[in-house]
C-alpha cells in the first residue's frame, strides 16, 4: 500500500467516523472510521520511514587526488 492508499484510508476513516449517522445492526461505524484512521496512520509512518531510508546514501569514498603534469617541450 502507497501513500496515496494510506491517505485514502484516512479520508474514508475521518468520512466514516464524523460524517455518516447509519444504524447498522452489530457494527458501530464510527469505531470502524477510527481503526481505518489508526491503520492509515501507521501505514504512513510506515511508509515514510522506508522512503526516508531508501533515500539516503552512503557517502562515497573519497575520489583519489589526481595530479596532471604538464610537460613542454622545448625546441
């Protein structure tokens, strides 16, 4: 799941928990709303943390001094 999952999830958990008032029989959908926030969240996190690593490099070892010698010859 993307960023674009994990934001989604958030939007329909926020849409579930504050904006719907259904009675469904045995499901309380604003604690559904909540736990599809909660997982968005971590999924985030999640994702974030990994985008951040892959991100990151290595520094590179240092490039070795190259010295150029200039020769004239002279006639």
């Amino acid at each position: 799941m993307g960023m674009g999952g994990c934001i989604a999830m958030i939007a329909v958990g926020a849409i579930l928990t504050f904006a719907v008032d259904v009675d469904l029989n045995g499901v309380n959908t604003p604690l559904v709303g909540l736990i599809l926030m909660g997982v968005g969240v971590l999924g985030l996190t999640a994702y974030i943390s990994i985008f951040k690593r892959r991100r990151t490099q290595a520094p590179s070892p240092a490039a070795p001094v190259v010295e150029e010698r200039h020769h004239y010859d002279r006639i």
